[in-house]
C-alpha cells in the first residue's frame, strides 16, 4: 500500500503536466487540421506551382521526424532573428505535423468519392467551388473521420517530444519527479499510465466510429 500512496503523492505535479501535454495535442488539432485541408486542396491543384508548394510543405512534414521539426523551430530559427518560446515552438512543430499526416487522409477521402458525383453535379449546373465544399468536401471527410482521429493520438503521444525543449509537459514533469530520489522506473511506469488512460479510450472509439462508417457505406 506503500506505494499507492507514494504513487498519489506524485499525481498532482503530473496532472499538471499532462494539462500541457493535451493543451498543446488540442493546438495542433484545431489548427493543423483546417491547414491540412488547404494543403489537401493544393496538393490536387491545377497549377504546378501551387501543386509542388502543397507537395513540398506535407512531404517535409511526414519526411522529417516531429523532433527534427521542433528542433528547427526552436533552434534554428534564432539564427534568422525569430525566436520562439518552448511552447510555442512545440504547438507550431505538431501543427506541421498535424497538417501534413491530416491532408493526406483528406485528400484520399475526397479521392475516394465516386466520380459520378462529379458528374452528377457538372449535369446540375454547379460550379467546382460548390461541387467540392457542397458534394465533395462533406462526403470525403465522413470517410476521413476515422483516420483524422488517429492522427489526434498521435499528436497526443507526440506531446512528449516536447520534453527535448523543456517544455514542461507530462514527460517533463514525470523527470522532475524522478530526479529527485532516482526512482524514474516508478515514475515513468506512472506517466506511462496517463497516457495510456487518454489513448486508449480514444483508439477504442475511433476504431468504433470506424466500424460505424463502414457499416453505413
């Protein structure tokens, strides 16, 4: 019993990081996904320059590890005279992240849209900017939904990375912890349980809503 009441002691100061671990897993959601779209939409662009700017930002995004993606917002923009905070820099890192993994996932489900949609909606007289945000845009993102949702885990997980900038997130926290008697293999198996008590639950009910599309189309 020990150490349940050793283990309760610790939890105050690792809810506290783990507030900043989902604050900064939210960030990049609410505005990595909407960037996503736009880089989706670029990616299937006409225009070869727009095509080949869209293509480069998701590639760099999905090529490049998420640390070396924080590193360089932290690190290396001061050379150029733009410095951020540790939180800044980890929210801007995972909304790239974000935006990259999430434009892929859109753009294959509006691809996955059957083209007598297309049809059916030149036939009605719509233009293509009705056609996409009216036909296709609502029907590929249903299909997106479930992949949109593990993308949000895995900017959640990847919260942790922001421990390399001393960001003072879950990870962080539970080091802080650790340090102080050198019992990290306790305090690690404990952060280790919150963020399973997130993702989890979370894997649980994106694997449900994607039963739930599938059955539904």
């Amino acid at each position: 019993m020990n150490w349940l009441i050793e283990w309760a002691g610790y939890l105050p100061q690792l809810m506290s990081g783990l507030g900043v671990s989902l604050m900064i897993a939210g960030v990049s959601i609410v505005a990595g996904y909407p960037l996503g779209l736009v880089l989706s939409v670029m990616v299937q662009h006409r225009n070869l320059a727009v095509r080949t700017l869209g293509l480069a930002v998701v590639e760099i995004g999905r090529g490049a590890p998420a640390l070396v993606i924080l590193y360089l917002f932290y690190y290396g923009l001061p050379k150029f005279g733009i410095a951020f905070e540790s939180i800044t820099a980890a929210c801007l890192a995972l909304i790239w992240n974000s935006a990259a993994y999430s434009s892929e996932i859109m753009r294959a489900g509006m691809q996955s849209v059957a083209r007598g949609q297309h049809e059916a909606s030149a036939a009605l007289g719509l233009s293509r900017g009705h056609t996409f945000f009216r036909v296709i845009m609502p029907q590929g993102m249903r299909s997106a939904i479930p992949g949109l949702m593990g993308v949000a885990i895995q900017m959640f997980q990847g919260t942790s990375l922001a421990y390399a900038i001393a960001v003072p997130e879950l990870m962080k926290s539970a080091y802080n912890i650790g340090s102080q008697d050198f019992n990290y293999l306790q305090i690690f198996a404990l952060a280790g349980i919150c963020y399973a008590a997130i993702s989890m639950p979370a894997t649980w009910i994106t694997v449900y809503f994607e039963k739930r599309l599938a059955r539904h189309t």
